[in-house]
C-alpha cells in the first residue's frame, strides 16, 4: 500500500514504560499542587506554621523546670527530653571569631551560648512548638518567667533575626545600640 511519501516509523522513548506503570503520576503532582497551595493559603490567613508538604505543623508544648533545662548552644535548648531550635534565631557557631570594642577578638559563639544561658537560668521554660527545620529539629517560641527568650537574646544582640518571626526590629536596635556581638560595631559573617 502506497500513499505516496516516505513512511514514518515512530519509535517509543525510554520513559514511555515508565509512563505506563504509573497512571496516576500526573494525579498526584495536581494534588500535592493543591496541598501546597493550601498550605500557602493556611500562613497568609491564619499565620499557621506550615511543613514543607502543606500539612499543619502540629503546634505543642513542652515546659520544664531549671533543673531540666540545658543550653546546648547560642540557640538551641534541650528542655526535658526535647531539643529545641529558637525559631527566627540564627546564633553564631562556637568557635566564630568576633571583634570586641576594645578591637580584640573574642568567642562570640561561646559569648552567645552564656548569653542563652543567662536568660534561662534557674527559670522555668515553656516551649510552643511551630514545626521543624531542614535538619529535623524542633523549631520553637520559648518564654522563662514570662520573658520570651528568642526576643530577649537577639534584643540583647547575641543573634541574628532569622526568617519572619518578627525579630528584625529587635536586631536593628542591638546594631544600633552596639550591644552583645555588635559592640565592636560588626559582628562576623556567621
């Protein structure tokens, strides 16, 4: 049978099999498409914390006694059994090298760890927890004695105003007023 033009062969692509074993591929990419925007739609209306798959972050709490609070580093609390990340912190490193007024160089790491520690001791610690970082840590909002200590420690210029939690106001008053890390006037680059 001859219609007159060359014959096309068409030949499958190697994905085509791929393709066939899993019709409800494109299903599932329009629902977490949905889930995701949901999830967007749930921060903009309500400011609920969201985890990256659009679920809502279950928000709990965890409280502990002095007695069982540790300050594992600049921003991170072990209270009780629970290890808990200050959201909307971002403390320098231990060992991070920092400038004092005076032009030497000090641990600001170390400096914001006794800082944290300061803030927490002999009190009692209260966390709410809002989900959890890249790593798997708990992120949370901790108060002790009606203080809530992710303000107070970037308000006292020990950290860095990290992501919307609200705290960048606090940071630019401890720049300006050279307290904590910025008293040499810069901080390092953690």
């Amino acid at each position: 049978m001859a219609l007159g033009r060359p014959r096309r062969i068409f030949r499958s692509s190697p994905l085509a099999p791929a393709r066939a074993r899993r019709p409800g591929l494109m299903a599932g990419v329009i629902a977490a498409g949905v889930i995701g925007a949901g999830g967007v739609w749930l921060v903009a209306r309500f400011g609920l914390p969201v985890f990256a798959g659009g679920t809502q972050a279950p928000v709990a709490h965890v409280a502990a006694e002095p007695a069982q609070i540790a300050v594992l580093d600049g921003d991170t609390l072990r209270v009780r059994d629970t290890v808990v990340r200050l959201l909307g912190v971002a403390a320098p490193p231990r060992g991070e090298s920092c400038r004092g007024p005076d032009g030497a160089g000090f641990d600001c790491g170390a400096a914001a760890t006794n800082a944290l520690a300061e803030i927490v001791r002999a009190r009692a610690v209260d966390c709410r927890l809002a989900g959890q970082d890249p790593m798997g840590h708990n992120l949370g909002v901790c108060e002790a004695s009606g203080t809530q200590i992710n303000r107070a420690l970037v308000a006292a210029g020990y950290a860095r105003a990290e992501g919307d939690a609200g705290l960048s106001g606090d940071e630019d008053q401890a720049r300006a007023h050279r307290r904590g890390l910025w008293a040499g006037g810069t901080a390092a680059s953690w």
